[in-house]
C-alpha cells in the first residue's frame, strides 16, 4: 500500500452527486483527479461526458477518460442476460460496484500514485477496532449501502464517502449556492444504467441483436468469477438458450396449464404485474423453470420463505455477523428489512434462517447484512425454502 496523501480519484458521472462530491472533496483540502468511466452510453449519448468535463474545468481540477465499454459489456451486460437465461433475477449494480468499478478506481489510483478513492455514492464510513465499515447515509431515501456489500478492507480503507453526510436535496442547494444551476437541477438516474426502465425490452432487443448468446466465452473477472461461470453452465449450449426464449406455459403449483406466456426469462420471482392473464384471484410468480419454458404460478403465502443460501459471499467481521440474532438482512436496497440468524454450512454457503417469513425471494438476487448501522457484508442468493 502506497503512503497514504490527500490526493483522491473521483468517479464522476456527470451527474449532480459527483459533482457535488468533487466541490466537498476540495473544500475539505484534497487534491482531486476526476476519472469518467465510459461504461455504456445509453442511445449513444456523450452528453456525461462534456458534463464531467466542464465541470472539471471549472473547478480547476485534472479530469480523465477511461473507456471500459468492452469489459462492461462483458462483466455486467453479458452476465446480465445470462441469469435472465438462466431463469435467475440478476443483480448488476451489485456486481457492478464490488468486482468492476471500485476495483477499477483502485487500480487507477495505484498507477497514479493516489491514495484516496471517492464516488458520489450516499453511504458513510468509519473505522472501528482497526476494521473499516460502510454505514448508512443522512439520507435514507438516497442510501446506497445495500450495493457495496462485496467491498473488502483494501478498498474500504481508501475509499471517501464525500455525499454520505447530507441529503439530496442539501445536494442540490449546495451546488446552486456554488453557481451550479445546471448540476443542480439534473435529473435523478433511474434503474440500470443500459435499461433504466423495463429489463424485458432491453432483454429483447439484446437476443434480436444477438443470434449467439456468450455462454461458452470466458468473461474476465478476478473476483466473483463463480458468479457468472455458474450461470454459462446452466444457459448450456447459445443457441439452446436463445431457442428457450419463446412461448410457453403458465402453471400452476400442481402442474396444470393456466395460460400461455411470453418466455421464461420475462418474469420474476414475486412478479404480479404484466403477465397477461385475467384470472378471478391474484397471482404471483413463484418459479421459473428454464428447462420445461414454464412460469409457476401461485398465491402470495405460497411464496413465503423462512430460510435461504449464499454463494459469494462476503463478511467484514465474521464475529460480529455469524450466529448472532439480531443481524438485519435485506434483500432490497429501500424500504425493507427482516431479522435473521447467519451461519457458515459445511459446503460453505452462508445459511440466513429468517425470523420471520419473507416472500419474493429469488434465486441471482443480493443479500445484505446490517448491524448497529453497519454494513457487515452480503451473499448472492442460491435458493430458499
């Protein structure tokens, strides 16, 4: 590890949280490098990309570019549309942050002989007994915490959190107060940055475009690399998986045809929604199963589970999460969370016994783990029961 200076790499976006982020960077003192990195450009857009710039510029600070569109594409897109083939929920912001961008941001910084690395993201950090953690942020409608789960202590002991402290909307009265109409009034990103809004349209498009889907092709990931291995051997053979994607039948738990449906991989676990069919009850998704092309349909107690298993998984402090009974667990980054006992199994899968049901559980989804604020790490979802 180099000496530690207050020199710091900041991923700006282009967006009002970045942005804000390199104006708090410098008001506390630290000489700040702005990196963009060019991961996918949504209907080819290059606007960020002048926004970042102009703002670098205006602050008087160095700004970069760095073009991971290829390793993206790769890592995220691909891993993406595989677990959708795999008839899995897929969790890309996730993987996204943990094996791709804050490694990145490391790694730049290593060659640039900076110690500190910083986003936008609204978390906070501390250090207790010589361990680093994440907590949550000021503004718990913005916080991000669920997202940074696989981030271990060579990261977290670098990383500066400059948005964690205020909220959004002191976000936007800051940059205004500074002159930075245009930062301030941005709007808010929403959903996955390569399909901010419905998954299935994106998924379409990308198997239109594809007629070989990538499962044989080794996908160059340091960690979590199990992640997306497990999910080339379930998609099988490409053109197996593509000629899945058709039409096939809802049923329910016995079995018996309901009603014909899109393809398995445009339907969730939990699922209500858009699925096309009038029945005189509600119904949700509660399995899909790739090799039938069938979506199992049932009421919403059926999809209640006490007990689930992770694969990647991730602790900060193995003593403050395993066995105890008050760990917090969530499985969505807003507005949820259950209490949960945390134990290693002999195959070393972290097992979440759940103290109280919860329903919509779905195989590829994240889990994470919270304790006394603190962000103490978080699984990739193998099944539940």
């Amino acid at each position: 590890m180099m000496e530690e200076n207050k020199r710091v790499l900041l991923g700006m976006s282009g967006g009002t949280d970045s942005s804000v982020a390199a104006m708090r960077l410098l008001e506390a003192g630290y000489e700040v490098i702005g990196v963009t990195f060019r991961f996918y450009e949504l209907n080819g857009s290059t606007e960020y990309l002048e926004d970042a710039r102009n703002l670098a510029e205006r602050l008087g600070i160095r700004h970069i570019t760095y073009d991971a569109r290829e390793i993206f594409s790769k890592q995220i897109i691909d891993y993406f549309v595989q677990e959708y083939l795999a008839g899995r929920t897929p969790v890309p912001c996730t993987l996204c942050n943990n094996y791709l961008k804050w490694p990145l941001l490391a790694r730049i910084a290593d060659e640039m002989g900076v110690f500190y690395i910083a986003t936008g993201h609204y978390a906070q950090n501390i250090q207790l007994n010589n361990t680093f953690y994440i907590t949550y942020a000021a503004d718990s409608d913005k916080d991000q915490t669920f997202f940074l789960w696989g981030l271990k202590q060579d990261i977290l002991c670098r990383m500066l959190l400059p948005m964690g402290n205020i909220t959004k909307v002191e976000a936007r009265a800051w940059a205004a107060e500074h002159g930075f109409r245009k930062v301030a009034t941005k709007k808010d990103s929403i959903g996955v940055c390569f399909c901010p809004m419905d998954y299935r349209t994106f998924l379409k498009n990308w198997l239109a475009q594809n007629s070989v889907v990538l499962a044989g092709e080794k996908l160059m990931m340091e960690e979590g690399q199990s992640l997306v291995e497990d999910c080339q051997r379930l998609v099988g053979s490409s053109q197996a998986g593509l000629n899945k994607v058709k039409r096939g039948r809802f049923v329910d738990e016995k079995g018996d045809f309901i009603a014909w449906h899109e393809g398995y991989p445009f339907y969730t676990i939990g699922q209500r929604r858009g699925l096309g069919i009038h029945l005189n009850r509600p119904v949700f998704v509660k399995e899909i199963n790739p090799e039938k092309n069938e979506v199992v349909l049932a009421s919403l107690s059926a999809l209640e589970k006490t007990e689930m298993w992770l694969k990647d998984w991730n602790l900060v402090n193995q003593e403050r999460t395993l066995g105890h009974s008050d760990i917090i667990v969530k499985i969505r980054y807003r507005k949820q969370e259950n209490h949960a006992t945390i134990t290693i199994t002999p195959d070393h899968l972290l097992h979440v016994q759940l103290h109280e049901p919860l329903t919509a559980i779905a195989p590829g989804q994240a889990a994470a783990f919270y304790k006394d604020g603190l962000l103490l790490g978080g699984g990739i979802i193998v099944n539940a029961r």
